[in-house]
C-alpha cells in the first residue's frame, strides 16, 4: 500500500521505539483487556467520558446530550459487512471488545442456527454451526479473578459510591480509590500476619503482590487524540462557520494518523515465537469523537477503540502484532500533530508556533499564536 507523505516532523521519526515527546505527545495509547472492560468505555469513552449513565443507552444519551454516535472505521471493516462510518452500538461493542466475535454476533447466530434447524440438523449441531459463525478467530480468554483483595476493593468502591449518592460502576478519584486500597490491604494484612505493617513500604509490597491482575486476552488498543488547548478554545469562542471547520480539521488530522497507522504498522505474526510478519486487510475500529471534558470545559479529542483482531489475506483471523502499534505510537502522534496544523492553517488561516516552556529538556509546545477570531 502507498504510504501518506508526512509533514515535518513525522518524516523523522517512524518506528522508534520507547521515544517519548514530552509536552508534544497528543495521541497516547493503552492497552483494555477482554471481559467486561468494555463497560468502562460505554461510561467513560462512549459516553462523552461521562462517569455515570445510569440505565440509559447510547442511544438515550446520544439524543440527550445532542452528541454524535461513535462511528466504525478501518478497511478491516470489509471483511465484516460493516461500511465505514456506521454507528457503534453497545451490542456491537460487548460482542467485538467483550468476547472477540463479529459485531453483529447475535443477528448471525440466531440466522444460522434458525437455519440449520430448517434443515432438520440436530439442536447442538444448530448450536456448533451458530458459534463458529460468529467467530473471529480463537475467542477470547477470560479468566475468573478470585483474587480476594481486588474483591474486596470492587465491593469497597461499590460501598463508597452508593454512600455518597452515586451509581455503584461511577469512577472513583484518585486519592479516594488509594484511601480505600490502604484501608482494606492493612486490615487484610493484619488478617493473616496477626500485626500490622512495619511501615508503608512494607505494606505496599503486599499490595503489589496481590493486585497482580488475572491473566486475559488483550481486546483492544485505544488511541486518544487530543489536540493543544489553544485549538480546543479556538473551537469553542469562534463564529459557528469557522468552530465546524476546526472540527472538521481535527477530524481530517486523526483520519491521516490512522491512514499512516493502517499502512504502515499494521500487522499480524505466524510461526514458531511470530517470526514471520504478515500483512492483513486493515484495522477494525469504533470511533468516538467528543467536544468536552468531564468538567464539561471546551476539549476536543478522539477516541479510537482498534480491535485485537486482523484478518490475514487467507480469510483467516488473528491478533495484531502490538509492538509494531507502540513502536508507531510517536510517529501517529506526530502525523496528527503536523496534520492538524496544516489543515488549520489551510481552513481557518491561523499561524502556529512554539510556546516557551519551563522545562528546557523538553521540546516546546505548539500553539495557535494568530487567530483572527
């Protein structure tokens, strides 16, 4: 596939690995295990970041809070029978991010079993013929966490929320979810040592030891774009007419930083120890495009949910290969970074430069610096 010329910076940069741009990085990365983490992204990402939602849908919320659906995007999506920009569903989501099967698993499945009972098949042959339909590849493993301090400090966080108000999955700050992990891990270990923690150092080496998260597949990869504040303030005081063009700029810039990440990082690896590096169709991803913080202040950012799952050129499917995605990560940040400059420069006219920092082992941010508006 052909490569997208880059801009700048970009150009110099591909594939360096654990490089980290200081006060310019404006697409970070992280990994969300398999299972139910899905659930946080329909809190926290696919609804506008929003902490709690109570039992509305995204549906309910979309139409409430006047925001836009999150859309499917990635060539990978062919293979699906999904178009690019189709809306993401939370049906969808709990299939693909939550299990690794198609999107639409439950319409598939209840298709094929329906007909294979027509045929006259026998009801666990239905069954058989009805999953494997909806399979992408091995499904994902999930496996129980009977770890008794992470229980404990679920049912804790639970406890604490409802106590003041809120729903019981709203997320938790900081320094209240550290209280709570203090309070119960010294009652737990003073439970089995029969005294309390020498000290804090101590005390923190049983919490580390038993925080130690279950073993589970990797779903997905989300990718948060967030450009400057000056970009996200411009948005939010200019005339209609021109905040849809700043709007449209970031969305064109995140739509070059995928194009860059499709085609050039991309990847699935075969053999013994994935010696062999493969190419796929594309990527399969939900896109949540958003206009505030959860303090509700002017900041435009993207979210890009990638699925851990690529379809190779033999039909079949597998994982991506994640390492060539971090190696890639400072290369996509700079592409939307540069990209995002010039379309504004292009749309709106205004003039970029570096902002003098306080740290002077860190590269200076880019900011607008002229803006008619």
């Amino acid at each position: 596939m052909a490569d997208l010329p880059l801009n700048r910076r970009a150009s110099t940069l591909a594939f360096i690995p654990d490089v980290v741009l200081p006060g310019g990085m404006t697409a970070t990365l992280h990994k969300v295990v398999a299972g139910n983490g899905y659930l946080y992204y329909l809190r926290n990402v696919a609804a506008n970041d929003a902490s709690a939602r109570g039992r509305s849908s995204l549906a309910d919320y979309y139409s409430t809070r006047g925001e836009s659906p999150g859309r499917w995007h990635g060539a990978g999506l062919a293979a699906l029978g999904i178009q690019p920009g189709d809306e993401v569903t939370e049906e969808q989501m709990k299939a693909l991010y939550g299990l690794g099967r198609h999107p639409n698993a439950d319409q598939i499945e209840d298709r094929v079993f329906n007909e294979e009972m027509d045929k006259d098949a026998k009801l666990k042959d239905a069954h058989r013929a009805a999953d494997n339909a909806s399979r992408l590849g091995h499904p994902f493993r999930v496996y129980s966490d009977d770890n008794e301090f992470r229980k404990r400090c679920a049912k804790a966080y639970e406890a604490h929320n409802i106590a003041h108000g809120s729903d019981p999955g709203d997320a938790i700050s900081d320094d209240e979810r550290a209280q709570i992990r203090s309070t119960i891990a010294t009652k737990m270990f003073t439970e089995h040592y029969g005294r309390a923690p020498i000290d804090a150092r101590e005390l923190s080496g049983w919490v580390a030891r038993n925080s130690r998260p279950p073993t589970t597949a990797v779903a997905r990869f989300d990718i948060t774009f967030s450009p400057v504040k000056s970009v996200s303030t411009l948005w939010a005081i200019a005339p209609r007419e021109v905040a849809e063009k700043v709007e449209a700029a970031n969305h064109a810039a995140v739509d070059d930083a995928l194009h860059w990440l499709e085609h050039n990082a991309t990847y699935t690896r075969l053999g013994r120890n994935g010696v062999r590096q493969v190419d796929v169709d594309g990527l399969v991803a939900a896109r949540f495009a958003h206009r505030e913080s959860r303090a509700g202040d002017p900041d435009l950012h993207t979210h890009v949910l990638i699925a851990n799952r690529v379809r190779t050129t033999d039909g079949r499917w597998r994982t991506l290969d994640a390492a060539m995605v971090y190696q890639a990560i400072v290369t996509v940040s700079e592409i939307y970074n540069t990209r995002l400059e010039m379309h504004l420069e292009e749309a709106v006219g205004v003039e970029f430069a570096e902002r003098p920092g306080v740290d002077p082992s860190k590269r200076p941010i880019r900011e607008i610096i002229d803006s008619r508006y």
